[in-house]
C-alpha cells in the first residue's frame, strides 16, 4: 500500500504519507488514503459508480488539495465512496489540468467498516513534493 499513517503527527486530526512513483500514482495513493481513513476495507468497495473530475490549479499541490476534497465531498453529498482508477495531469502554460476517472458504491454499512468521519482536507503541513524515488505528498485530515 503506497501510503502510510503517521501516529501522533496531529492531535484530534489524522495525518499521512503517500506516494508514487510519478504524480498520477501519488495521487491515486493519496485519494485511496483519504477513503481508508473513513473505511477499513477498500478491497469491499464495488466499482459500480463512475464519477469523472475535473480540475486546474495553477498550483501543483492545491491540485491534490482539490483532488482530496472530491473524495470528502461525494462521501457527504451522495454517501459514495469513491476511488481513483484513472488521474491524469497536464500542464498548459502556468496551469494544472487533472482529469480522472473514479469508481465506487455508495456507503453500505453492512459492507463497509467504518472508522472516522473525515471532515475535510486541511492545509496545515499539506506537502506535495518530487523525491528521488518518485512523488511524496503529505496531508492532515480533520475529523
């Protein structure tokens, strides 16, 4: 699993670590962490859904940022949980352009163990940066 959560990194939020390879995969990674925080079995979610994003940034990491935020707010609007089959990043001029495919089911309580309620991205110590191995993103979670 391309990520990791970092014990007492934020008091009454939850913090972690992803990444990939290249951008696209640390941000399916990170999009897959922000589920399994709500959740603790992705391996149970029917891809059954398909909801497609859209963005731009003229920053790379609020890119991620905006790209984390889909997932909080399809779980609260339409109680799906979605994850990241497809992401796709181009940049134009001084621009981002993310496009990505995600599937997933709605919350089934019977299905899905749920864990904690994830509020929303937040910015404090939020980190998208290229290493020597591929792309690390760090990211605190209120919830």
């Amino acid at each position: 699993m391309p990520y990791e959560f970092l014990e007492d990194f934020a008091t009454a939020d939850i913090a972690f670590h992803a990444w990939g390879r290249d951008l696209e995969a640390v941000f399916k990674a990170a999009g897959d962490a922000v589920i399994n925080t709500m959740i603790d079995n992705l391996e149970a979610i029917a891809l059954s859904e398909t909801r497609h994003f859209e963005l731009e940034n003229d920053q790379l990491d609020l890119l991620l940022f905006n790209f984390l935020q889909e997932f909080v707010y399809y779980k609260d609007s339409e109680l799906l949980l979605l994850r990241a089959q497809q992401v796709e990043i181009n940049q134009t001029e001084s621009t981002y352009h993310l496009t990505s495919i995600t599937q997933g089911e709605r919350l089934d309580d019977d299905r899905h163990h749920q864990r904690v309620d994830v509020k929303a991205v937040t910015l404090h110590q939020f980190k998208l940066e290229e290493t020597e191995n591929g792309w690390m993103a760090q990211v605190i979670l209120d919830i």
